[in-house]
C-alpha cells in the first residue's frame, strides 16, 4: 500500500531534479540536495489545504461546545424517544450552523500519512547504496538513484551516516568527524524545531481545552510528559541507527515547515473563527470546575492528614480516627460506583429511546408511502 505512494512522491523529485539540473543548469549533486528540500515543500504544499480542514475543525468543535453544552443540560437526562429526537435533532441543527463534518478532523490525517510515508521510504530508500543499487524507485531509474547517492551536502554523501563502519566511511569516500560535522548540527536543529512544535500545539489546545473532560486532560497531560522522551529518541536514532544525511535533510525540512504553517495558520484559524463570549466563558467556567474539583480534593487530604496528625497526641484515639476516614472513603467509593452505575444506566435508558424513535420514523414513512402504493 505505501509502496504505491513512492510513485507519485518520486515523479515530483525527478520532475524537480529535471528542472534545476537539465534545464537550469544546476550541478546534480546540488540538484538533488535542493530536489530533497522541494521534494518536502512540494508534498507539504499540497496538503496544507488539508491541514487547514484539520485546524479549523478543532477550532469549531470549541465554538460549538456552549451550545451543546447547553442542549446536554436540557435534554441530557431526557430518556423519551420525543425528546432524544429533539435533542440529536437540535445538535445537527448546531453542526449545520457552523458547518461541521466530524469526519473532517482526521479525514485529513488519513490522506496525508500515506504520502508522508512514501516520501520516508523514499528517501530511506534511495540513500541505502545496499536497498537501492540497480533498482527503480518508483519514477526514478536505477541511474537517477546511482547519480542522487553520489550527490553530497557540504562535501558529505548524502546516504553517509553516522553509524556506519570504517569501511563504510572509506567505500564512500569520507570520514566519521567529516559526517559528524553536517549531520549533528542537522539534527540538532530538527529536534529543536520537533520539540518546538510539540511545546506550540500544547499550548495552542491549553487555550481552548474542555478542562472538565477527563479524557481531553489525561491525553493533554500525557503529551506534555512524552515531550522530552521524543526528542531523544529521534537524537538516538540519528546517532545510532540508520538515518542518512538525507534523511536528517528531510527532517529538518519538514519540521521547519511544519513550525511555520502552524504559526500561519494558528493565526489565520484565529482570526476567520474568533472565540464569542459565550466560548470563553464555557472554557473559563470549566477551569473554574476543575480547580474547584482539585481544591476539595486537597481540602479533603489536609483534613484527614489533620485529623491522623491529632490523633498522634491522643493515641486512645487512633483507632477510632482510622475508623472514622475508612468509613469516608468507603462512602465516596459508593457514591462514585452509584454515579457511575446510574450514568450508564441513563446512557442504557437514552438508547433504547433512540431506537424507538428510530422505528417511528420508519413506520411513519412507510405509512407515508402506503397511499400511494395502494394507488398503483
């Protein structure tokens, strides 16, 4: 399957190779360097549109959340079929007013990472003399991928990397300190721009997270702690795996690009969908929750460590204190259960409401059509 994307991603590097080298008179080696760069910015290019789709569709579902925040509260507990019809009804009728497709949040993904992939393979591909020598990539004919792994970047081969063995270095014509020398600065600067954008996209979905929802703080809190693990992965593998200074070329690149178009169209998603008051007010009234949640939390901790600390001066008194905070948590642990117990029993209820509404449809619009069969 990703096999099939080499195709177009190779066409667009030769047809970019063709037109600096043959017709403007570009050495090849500088060709290539320069078709790798295009090659990324060509590809990116042509998917912004899609990353736009994505941008925007986060930014509506934030516009949207007051109101069905308020269709929730007046409908959510509401477990007939009439009023579960008006309830989904009454959420179409929000999506259709800002325009919203659920689909297009990670329609857009799906498109763009196969082509992400074909352009790594690639790459991978045309920079490993052992993967690539005599053989088509794609467009590319076994001469144009001989000619790319001859091509250097400031005097070292493009499929040189650091790990390789002596006898590596020496078959293609360099040294370790030579490739080290363009390959660590490279990397270095594609793991700042790669931890950069990691820090940047937190904070964008920090200034609109749905701060009440347990599963939007769990993935927005294990983000922030996977952001110093990922760069020194990727730093590992630069140093120690097989990562051509081609690769690290695409690396760059591509995380450059992506640091601008996430400024640009940041910006841009701000000012065609500014948040209205009722948005901030939402995204202020469930931060409010959560902090509220989190202070009784604590209050509740400092009142029993509180309570453990006094017994310690009035030993007679422990076991009853332990009884007393035992008894509290197995409360809270019933309330909960019977929380969670009566939600999913709402949920179970809201269901079954929903079907039956379903089949009225279907009966009324076959009751619709009985007149008319009764005719012919």
């Amino acid at each position: 399957m990703i096999e099939a994307f080499v195709y177009p991603v190779s066409a667009v590097m030769k047809l970019w190779h063709w037109l600096l080298g043959p017709v403007l008179g570009v050495p090849s080696s500088g060709a290539w360097v320069a078709s790798v760069i295009l090659l990324v910015v060509t590809i990116r290019a042509l998917v912004a549109p899609l990353t736009w789709m994505s941008f925007r569709t986060s930014r509506v579902i934030v516009l949207m959340r007051p109101q069905l925040a308020a269709l929730e509260e007046q409908y959510g507990t509401d477990t007939t079929p009439e009023g579960v019809r008006e309830h989904e009804q009454a959420r179409r009728e929000v999506h259709k007013e800002h325009r919203y497709n659920p689909f297009t949040g990670c329609l857009p993904l799906l498109i763009q990472l196969p082509f992400f992939l074909g352009l790594y393979r690639l790459l991978l591909w045309m920079a490993v003399p052992d993967r690539a020598e005599g053989h088509s990539l794609g467009l590319l004919t076994p001469e144009d991928v001989a000619s790319f792994q001859q091509a250097s970047f400031f005097g070292v081969p493009l499929p040189a990397y650091v790990a390789m063995s002596p006898e590596q270095f020496a078959l293609l014509g360099t040294t370790l300190d030579d490739v080290r020398s363009v390959a660590i600065p490279m990397l270095a600067c594609a793991l700042f721009f790669t931890t950069f954008n990691m820090v940047l996209s937190q904070l964008r979905t920090r200034s609109t997270l749905e701060w009440n929802d347990r599963a939007a703080r769990t993935i927005y809190r294990l983000i922030w702690v996977a952001v110093p693990f990922v760069p020194l992965l990727i730093g590992m593998a630069g140093l120690t795996g097989l990562v051509p200074v081609a690769l690290l070329l695409y690396w760059f690149t591509g995380n450059l690009w992506t640091l601008g178009q996430t400024i640009v169209l940041w910006w841009l998603v701000v000012r065609v969908h500014p948040l209205g008051e009722d948005a901030r007010e939402h995204i202020a009234a469930s931060r409010a929750a959560l902090d509220e949640q989190l202070a009784a939390k604590k209050e509740t901790k400092r009142s029993r460590r509180s309570r453990r600390l006094k017994a310690l001066a009035r030993p007679s008194t422990i076991p009853a204190v332990r009884r007393e905070i035992a008894a509290e948590k197995a409360e809270a642990k019933r309330e909960k259960a019977e929380a969670k117990l009566q939600k999913k029993e709402l949920a179970r209820k809201r269901q079954t409401a929903r079907r039956e509404a379903s089949r009225r449809e279907r009966s009324a619009a076959k009751d619709a059509d009985q007149p008319e069969d009764q005719m012919e």
